[in-house]
C-alpha cells in the first residue's frame, strides 16, 4: 500500500488560486486510482475530483466543474489538485485517498463512492476569506 501526505492548503482571499498536493510513498503508485474529498465542519466529507490511475480519466463534483483541475505526475508519485476562482464555501479540510484500480480505466461510476477508497491522507486546511 502507498502512503499519503497532503500539502499546499492555507488562507487565500476569496478568487484566488491554491494548488494541492499530494505525495505518495510505496510501490505502485501507478496502479492506484486517486480521489479528493473535503470536509467542512459540521458537513459530510464530499467528494471533489478523481483521477485513473494513467491519468486518462478524471471526473469532478458539480460545484467545482470549470474551476478546479485534478491531475498527477507519476515520475513523482503525486496527484495535484489546482484549485481556481475559490469561494469561501471551498473552505474544508481537503485529503486524497486512493484505491488500487483492478478494473479497467473506463469503469467510472465509482469515483464519489467513499468506501471505494481504502488508503487516506491525513488532510490539509483550505480556508477562504471574503
């Protein structure tokens, strides 16, 4: 299993850019595909975008469609979530998980499923100011 560490979270106003990042440590990184999710308080996690495991197929949540971007690097074994145009209500702790991609890529109707994942970052703070 890989491990995952979340960095690049902070306080940015309000129309500003932040870009994510996270590092996996371990073997196969290629072979797992990878999710973000965030957590308000007081609100379920929920997802926010996935990426397969080759990079050829990423999906998003509704709300960040055209404004966020998922993608990953796989000679450094990390996944980036370019984060555009934020709203205070992006505000979240934001963590990547991933899950070893047995299927083929095309099988997408996963993505948003929490339980799909089983390897979670600890998580990092994205806060938005008016």
């Amino acid at each position: 299993q890989v491990q995952l560490v979340e960095s690049g979270g902070g306080l940015v106003q309000a129309g500003g850019s932040l870009r994510l990042s996270c590092a996996a440590s371990g073997r196969a990184f290629g072979s797992y595909a990878m999710g973000w999710f965030r957590q308000a308080p007081g609100k379920e996690r929920e997802f926010v975008a996935g990426i397969s495991r080759s990079g050829a197929f990423t999906h998003y949540a509704d709300s960040v469609k055209g404004r966020f971007t998922i993608s990953r690097d796989s000679a450094k074994s990390t996944v980036y979530l370019q984060m555009n145009s934020l709203k205070p209500e992006d505000s979240a702790v934001y963590s990547c998980a991933a899950r070893y991609q047995y299927l083929p890529e095309y099988i997408s109707n996963w993505y948003e499923e929490r339980d799909k994942y089983d390897i979670w970052g600890q998580g990092t703070q994205v806060t938005v100011s008016t």
